[in-house]
C-alpha cells in the first residue's frame, strides 16, 4: 500500500495545469450509453475512479474505442461506443469501488429499457442513499423494485413519459440524482420539468453535451431543469470543464505554504464562493492577463475572457484571518473543499467556524489534523478551528479522497516530516499529485508502506 512521506515547510511557487473534472467526466462517460453513436470527450482526468467507470461501461457493452495498448490516457482523448446493448447488469464488485457509478442506472434504463444496478455501499463521509434518484426515474413510468442487493428497473411497454419531478431532499438537491434523472428525461415522450435540480457546473456540462448529441434541455445553472423528450441521440465530441476541486485545492496549497502559485484552465466562474472566503482569509486569486477595463467579463470573473478555463496567480497574506463558512450546495461553498480549507484555518490567527450541511459527518480527518497540532473542537456538524502558529509533522490516516487532500496540505505546512498513510485515496481525484506538487517545490515522496523508515531525509 502505498505512502505519501512529506518534508514540509517548503515554499511552492510555479505553474500547475487544472486537470479535466472527475465530477464531471463521470456522468459524461455514463451518458454514452445512450446513443449507439461514438461519443468522443477530450481532457478526461487519468484518475483510479475514471478508469473504473470505463471498466464498468465495458462490461455494459460500451468500450473505448480508442484504447492504447497500455491503456494509458494519452492526452485524455476518450472515446466511447456503446455497440452491445443486451449487457444491462452493473454488477457489485465493481459498483462498490466507486459509488459514481450510478449515474450508469438512468441512461440504460431510457435507452435498453431494463437496466440492473448493484445498490451502492456505505461511504466514509456519511449516507448517501440513492431514494431521490430512484423516486425520479419512478415519476417518469420506470418500474423499480430492490431485490438482492440490486437495484432492478424497467420501463413499461408505453415507455418513459415526461413528468414534473421534485428533486428536493434533506440536504439540498441531488448531483447525480440530477443527472440521472435529467439523462433519462431526453428519451422520455413529452416534457419533464426537474424542480430543485443541482445547479453544479457539472450538471451544465452534462446538460451541454446531451444538447450537442441532439437532447431538448434548458435551464441548466438553475433549479428548475426543462428537458424535451426526442427519440434518440447521437454522438458527439466533447471537452469536459476544468475540475474546481482541483483548483481549490491547489489554491489552499499556496495559502499554506506562503506561496506563489499560476494555476491555468482554473474555472474561476465555478469558484466564486470560495475565492471569497479565501480573499477574507488573505488568500488573493488574480488574473494572469486581465482583459481590457472596459471588457463587461472584468468585474464578474476577476478579469478573465473565459471565466471557465482562466489563468490566474495564487498569493496570499503572511497572516491569515479567521472565517465562518458552512457548506452549501452550488453555488455555496463545495462540501469537497472542507478538509482543505480546515487545514488553512488550522493556521489562521484567531478562532474559526465551519459547519458541514452537506454531509455532516464528514469529519473524519479532525482527529488526524490533531495530531500536527492543530486545535479543533467538534460539535456535531460543526468544527471550531482555533489557529496555531504551526503544525507539526506526523503519522497520519487518510479516510476519504478529500480529507486526503487536506493532510496533505497539512504536510507541506507542517514542521518536519508526514507521513500519510492509504494515499490511494487521493488516486481517485488528483492526477500523480506527489509529481506536480515536486515541480511547485515541496518535498514530497510516494513510497510502499514497508519503505517509509529508508526514506532519507534532505540535507
């Protein structure tokens, strides 16, 4: 298994490309289930949950098309051709890697008519049933019952009939609920309208893509998602957005680190929530070439002509202030970017509030910030952070992919050496991330677990 071990106190200064987003790329690639057409999408990120995801469509009949010998990514070109579609069952041993895989449900079910899909497992960050997507399908005419573990769904011989459906539940609205509900709604007779549909950027790019194969939707950005049902599909060619968990994370890394950072294709439009907590903060996000003072994109996208794909440069203050923050959905401050933004708290100078409404449990890396020294009181959803001047380095455990991320920053602050522990965690969101944040100037080593005690420490 392996292992991050990190010398930290290091400055990072330099230039990081923003990969292709996870969270959208995975309902993009579910999607080409649904046209016998090849659907071909550019800057798909060479991440663990990708590669599991097209191992799944693979088995649904849907292969990559383009696949190098090794089976690499090349320069994240993937293209997808669904060309059996008798193959309906998402079976369990690989459903329960990755719990994306889902969105597969409501593309099959509108296309195949039948579609078998292992119920997804328990999760570290807290429940996340899949009853809101299950109650979506069923309101546009899917039969659907549970049975053995499996989710089974049919669609009667009339087929999917448009329908208003309200996405609502007790946490805000349904990101992949959105998109399989709306996947399933472009097959469907008639209009389906979605009432507190997820507004993330993600759900956009799937809505601008099922428009380029030839789907009726608009509305995507905002709550209330109108899809006019057409008869088929075809296929297209797509780039997928710039991931902005990604980019949050590389701009806490310099928040940390005191450093000086260019991230470019940064999707600073999906970001505005953030970058203002981090600007109160002292962490200050600019445009690289600001467009001209009279440009109507300067004031609404920090100076960027394209606010999804900008580059910016990431500086921030030596001290940094304190801030109450509570996860919301989009446009809200991304429930993905907690841990990170805890452990730039950890070191602000004064007392701290972030409450979690998304998944409240999701927690699970307070204890281990804890011992670098950093002082957090939890209170159910909420964690009070009271700002040291430094973390120390140390054992750690990662829990999940994003409290990974958050360790890791924690290393590269903290004195001496961390060393985190079931980093492939991290695999599944962050693109060989111990290699860019060495070409930014940390000191930062992968090695198997059995190797952490030769690992030599730098003069």
């Amino acid at each position: 298994m392996d292992t991050f071990v990190i010398e930290g106190g290091r400055r990072l200064s330099g230039r990081v490309r923003i990969n292709g987003s996870k969270n959208a790329a995975l309902p993009l690639l579910a999607a080409s289930l649904l046209t016998d057409q090849p659907v071909k999408l550019r800057e798909v990120p060479n991440l663990a949950d990708i590669k599991n995801l097209i191992r799944l469509l693979g088995e649904l009949g849907c292969r990559r098309t383009d696949e190098p010998a090794d089976g690499s990514f090349g320069d994240g070109t993937v293209t997808m051709h669904s060309v059996d579609e008798s193959l309906s069952h998402a079976r369990y041993e690989i459903v329960r890697t990755m719990r994306a895989s889902i969105c597969t449900l409501g593309p099959m079910l509108a296309r195949r008519g039948f579609a078998q899909i292992s119920l997804p497992g328990g999760c570290a960050i807290g429940e996340r049933p899949v009853d809101l997507h299950l109650r979506g399908l069923a309101a546009l005419g899917a039969q659907i019952t549970v049975n053995g573990g499996d989710i089974i769904a049919k669609v009667p011989s009339g087929g999917l009939v448009g329908n208003t459906i309200f996405l609502g539940g007790p946490f805000g609205s349904t990101v992949l609920g959105t998109a399989n509900v709306m996947s399933a709604a472009t097959l469907a007779k008639g209009v389906t309208t979605i009432e507190s549909a997820a507004c993330e950027p993600e759900i956009v790019d799937l809505a601008n893509m099922l428009n380029k194969m030839g789907a009726k939707i608009t509305g995507q950005g905002s709550p209330r998602l109108v899809i006019e049902g057409v008869s088929e599909l075809g296929g297209c060619d797509h780039r997928v957005i710039p991931d902005r968990i990604e980019a949050g994370t590389y701009m806490m890394a310099a928040a940390v680190t005191n450093g000086d950072i260019v991230l470019e294709n940064c999707p600073v439009d999906a970001l505005l929530s953030a970058m203002h907590y981090l600007d109160t903060v002292g962490v200050h996000v600019e445009a690289c070439n600001p467009v001209a003072a009279t440009s109507p994109q300067k004031s609404a996208h920090r100076g960027c002509e394209d606010p999804m794909r900008c580059c910016v440069r990431v500086t921030s203050d030596r001290i940094l202030h304190p801030v109450e923050v509570t996860t919301q959905p989009h446009p809200g401050f991304p429930t993905d970017l907690q841990a990170q933004l805890m452990t730039v708290l950890a070191l602000a100078d004064g007392n701290s509030v972030i409450t979690e409404k998304i998944f409240p449990d999701r927690f699970l890396h307070v204890a281990e910030l804890s011992r670098m020294g950093a002082k957090l009181i939890r209170h159910g959803p909420t964690v009070v952070i009271s700002g040291v001047r430094r973390l120390v380095g140390a054992p750690v455990m990662a829990s999940d992919l994003r409290a990974s991320a958050g360790l890791v920053l924690a290393g590269l602050a903290a004195e001496g050496r961390t060393i985190i522990n079931r980093v492939y965690h991290l695999d599944r969101g962050y693109d060989r991330m111990e290699d860019r944040l060495r070409a930014l100037g940390a000191v930062i080593q992968r090695v198997d677990e059995k190797e952490v005690a030769e690992v030599a420490v730098p003069g």
